[in-house]
C-alpha cells in the first residue's frame, strides 16, 4: 500500500507542468512522505531520466536496492562489514548497522525491521519510537531487551568501494528439460538393451531406469546449468 501511495504522488508531480528538476527538489526537500515518494520512485526506476545524476554509472543499481536487503560494505575505513540496507541517493548509503553480535533469529527480525521502517529510523522527531516484535525503535538506534543492537547511519557513496549482497544461485530450466530428456533417451536405450536380461525375481532396476535416468538427468541439468551471481552491485 505504501508502495502505491508514493508512486501517486511522484506521478502527480511528473504529471504536472513543473520542470523536472524543480519536482525533483520538490520531493527531496519535502517532509518524510515526499522523501518516501521519491526513494520508491528512484527505486522503480521513474525518476532516472529526470532526476540529476540518477544515471551516475553502477550507482544507479544501489539506489535501486530492496529496503532490508542484506549486505558486506567496503569502504577505506571498513572492510566487508554486514549491514542492512536502507536507501540511497546520490550523495550516500544509509544502512542500518548492527552494533553487538545477534542471534541469527534476532539478525532476521532485524532484517525485518529495516523493510518496513526505513523512514521512521531516518526522519522521525528524536522523542518518538515504536515497538517492534521484541525490539523498541527510536530515531536512528534500534534496541532490544533494552540493550542498543543497531544504529542508522549514512556513508558518503565517494568513500564506499564495493557493495555486494548475498551470493545467489537460480537453476536452469533449459538445463533441467534437456538433461530430463538426455535421461530418458538412455533409460529407454538401457531398458531395451536389458530386455532379454535373465533378471528374475528381481527386474524393477531394469523397467524403471528411463523413469530413474530422468529424473536424474534433470536434476543434473537444473543444477549443472544453474546461473551464479557473486552479488556484486556496485564496485569502484
């Protein structure tokens, strides 16, 4: 729903006879709904032909990064340190760190947290906060069990030199239909090779191979075939 409603008012503004620059600074300089408008929209990709520098090379993908996306920052003071995103914009990375070891439990309910509420952690009033499941959040800390875990913070994009999330793996389908069928060519070619095989009492090896040989092949092709990714987003 929240996704909807800042995509109406980035609409409203692009629709309008403001030059694009001026509704750009419209949204950027607004309260934290505007700011919310503008960060989806950057994120769906609505803004990059109008919005100055929003095509500035491979930053373009981070600021395009699902709140609550889990990634290792590299800059020169810190090296490949796990953080949680939250947005971006031309100048920086805002992230939320944690600050103590977690429970992977908690690391995932932290992960949560920052998807839902990336703004309140960013532009809320200093004396407001919410709760959480377990944890109490304030402006820019997050606690748990009344003991501080995370902060929000910002990193100047010139300072950053990689960011990555997770290393990810997506099976092939073409690898799986081409390894099924290789499978169940040469379990067809196996069975009619074993027909006259004297095999008795016990023959299910030889009638089930095509079915066997299949399945195996495809699953050989899904894995063998699948496309890796070393979740590099973005690296200087």
């Amino acid at each position: 729903m929240k996704s909807w409603v800042s995509l109406l008012v980035v609409a409203c503004l692009l629709g309008s006879n403001v030059p694009a620059f001026a509704q750009f600074n419209a949204l950027a300089n607004g309260g934290p709904v505007s700011r919310s408008a503008l960060r989806e929209a950057e994120r769906l990709g609505m803004l990059d032909a109008q919005q100055p520098g929003a095509r500035d090379g491979a930053w373009a993908a981070v600021r395009r990064i699902k709140p609550g996306t889990r990634l290792t920052v590299t800059t020169a003071k810190m090296s490949g340190e796990q953080m949680y995103f939250l947005f971006a914009d031309e100048a920086s990375l805002t992230v939320l760190k944690p600050t103590i070891d977690l429970r992977p439990s908690d690391r995932g309910a932290l992960a949560k947290l920052a998807t839902i509420y990336p703004d309140f952690l960013t532009t809320t009033a200093p004396d407001h906060e919410i709760v959480f499941e377990a944890f109490r959040i304030t402006q820019g800390s997050v606690f748990l069990r009344g003991q501080k875990v995370a902060a929000a913070g910002a990193i100047p994009a010139s300072d950053v030199s990689e960011i990555r999330e997770d290393a990810t793996s997506q099976g092939s389908t073409r690898g799986a239909v081409l390894g099924a069928v290789a499978g169940f060519a040469g379990g067809m070619f196996f069975l009619a090779a074993n027909m006259e095989t004297r095999c008795q009492p016990n023959c299910s090896y030889i009638t089930m191979a095509p079915l066997y040989m299949t399945a195996g092949g495809g699953a050989l092709g899904y894995f063998g075939f699948a496309k890796r990714s070393d979740g590099v987003i973005f690296r200087r």
